[in-house]
C-alpha cells in the first residue's frame, strides 16, 4: 500500500541555518504531496502542496519540490527561525476522491536562538 | 476560508464516563470528515471516515462501539468515547474535506482528552 518515509528527528539547528527534511513515498497512480505542520499543543497546518511531477510547493520560505522520477518531496528552507521550531509531517493522498491521506511519521525541529 | 473547529480543545473526565468531540466546518460544507488520534510523540492515526448522513468507515483495529462517530450535517461530526479509560487519553483531531473546490483536507485544533 501507499506510504510515506521521512528522516527521523529530532533535528536541532542554529538559526539561520539551512535545513533540509528528507522525505520519499510508495504509490500507485499519481498521488497529491504535502507538508504539514503541528506546533506545540496544536492541530495541523498545512504548509504546502504540489499536486503533479515537477510542481514546487512554497509558503513562508519553505520549499519542496514533487520528484517523480526519485519519488521524493524533500522539505528546505534556507535559514530557519526560533519561530520555526515545531513538527513537520510529510504525507500523500492518492488520486481519487475517497482517499486517505497518508502520513510519515512526522520530524521534530529545534531552531536555537 | 477553510476554517475547522474543535470543541472542546481539553477535557478531563472520569474513568467509565463518555465524552463527546465536535467537529465543525464553519465556512464551507463537508461532506467527509475524518477522525485521527496521536500519541504523544508520533503521527496521525486515522480512525474513521465520516460521510454525511451515513454510517462511518472505521479503519482496522478501531472499536466502533467504542467511538462512536455522527456526522448528522454538512458541518458538524462529532465523536463520542463511551465508557472512557485512561488508555483513551490522546490528543484527537478531525478533518474535513472541502468537495466543493478540491480534495484537500482541512485540520482541526484537536482536543485533548485526559481520562483520569
């Protein structure tokens, strides 16, 4: 079936530092990519999105790109912030209407000040 | 747009008692929802899909008497854990999906439910 591996955490960084979240999926057909985001005590947001091979998501300097040929959609933002401390989950939902969405087991961030 | 409630976001009760989450769609309609549940620590566990006007879709493993899901409107599902014990306490957070416009889902606050 569907799913989705990502790199484990915690993750710790300096602020300002560059940060990369790996993330690689299994599925059938032409599945839509996300990231999300939880921070302490909250529900998820959904950070970004793309939808088809190639496609870039983007949102508060957060970028991902949808890599077929790899099966990958690799989380970088190029200096973090304290603010962005928080957990990030990388997920997929299949092509139809009735899917679920499927999610990696989520990585913990730590930004330093 | 797109905004999806929670109530209550925290609730403590007693051992045996039942307690009910809401789940609303307050700009749009929803004509699915679903129920997760995470540990402490890890990712989302689906629990059930919510149709409106029909019974819910539970995934493996999840008691359906247990948690007991109406999805009565195109803006409210509510979950209900009957006869609570302490292995109940998690943090529960709902979607729904917006048909109108796409497939994507839309995340609650959650709730956190602490059985005692």
């Amino acid at each position: 079936g569907d799913s989705v591996t990502q790199m484990e955490g915690p993750v710790t960084l300096s602020e300002e530092a560059f940060l990369t979240i790996n993330c690689t999926y299994t599925a059938t057909g032409y599945p839509s990519l996300f990231w999300y985001v939880q921070y302490p005590g909250e529900g998820l947001q959904l950070l970004l999105k793309a939808t088809k091979a190639d496609d870039k998501g983007s949102n508060k300097g957060f970028e991902a790109t949808y890599r077929k040929e790899t099966t990958s959609f690799h989380l970088e933002k190029g200096s973090v912030q304290v603010s962005d401390s928080a957990v990030y989950f990388c997920a997929l939902s299949g092509d139809s209407s009735a899917s679920k969405i499927i999610f990696g087991s989520g990585t913990r961030l730590s930004i330093r000040p | 747009g797109a905004v999806v409630s929670q109530h209550p976001s925290r609730v403590i009760c007693k051992s045996g008692t039942s307690v009910k989450i809401e789940c609303r769609s307050l700009d749009f309609q929803a004509t699915t929802m679903f129920w997760y549940r995470q540990f402490p620590k890890q990712s989302l566990m689906l629990m059930a899909t919510s149709n409106e006007g029909s019974k819910a879709t539970y995934e493996q493993g999840v008691e359906k008497d247990k948690f007991l899901i109406n999805h009565a409107s195109l803006t409210l599902s509510t979950l209900t854990v009957t006869s609570a014990h302490p292995e109940d306490s998690s943090f529960y957070i709902c979607s729904a999906r917006d048909q109108q416009f796409s497939y994507e889902q839309y995340f609650g606050p959650g709730t956190r439910l602490t059985v005692t």
